[in-house]
C-alpha cells in the first residue's frame, strides 16, 4: 500500500474501533501503521510471543530489538543505528 492507503486505512480502523466500541486484531508487518493505532501489541518470532505491552514498550524491548534489528554487535543493527 503507499502513503495515502496506508493513513486511509489506520482512519477507518480507527473510526471503526470508535463507533462501535469494539477491540480490532491487526496482524500487520508494517510497523508505522503498528505503532500508529495500536494500544497493545503483541509481538511474535518464529510464532512464539516474545514482548506484550504498549508501542512505547515494544519500541524497547531488548527481545523486540533484537528479534528484528539484530544483537547490538550485529552489523545488521549497526546499519540499521545509523
């Protein structure tokens, strides 16, 4: 989805959420949309929950960090730090 699909639909999740006071289950890779509607994130690797909490607390996780960025000697996470 480009830029624009991807406000529009964390707009409609959100307007759903809202007006019917119901709780949306997102599986969704794209993290900016994650951390943009989502109260609670539950974070998988391998389908096993290895973080649980707010997008603040899942931005530091060490598990979540490492799972997708690398361990902090990888040079993976090194390229991504810059």
């Amino acid at each position: 989805m480009n830029p624009s699909e991807k406000k529009d639909l964390a707009k409609s999740i959100r307007q759903i959420r809202d007006t019917f006071k119901v709780t949306i289950l997102l599986i969704e890779h794209d993290m900016g949309l994650v951390m943009d509607i989502c109260e609670q994130i539950t974070v998988l690797d391998h389908g096993v929950i290895i973080a649980s909490g707010s997008p603040a607390e899942i931005q530091a996780n060490p598990k979540v960090i490492e799972a997708y960025l690398g361990e902090p000697g990888d040079a993976l996470a090194q390229g991504a730090a810059r």
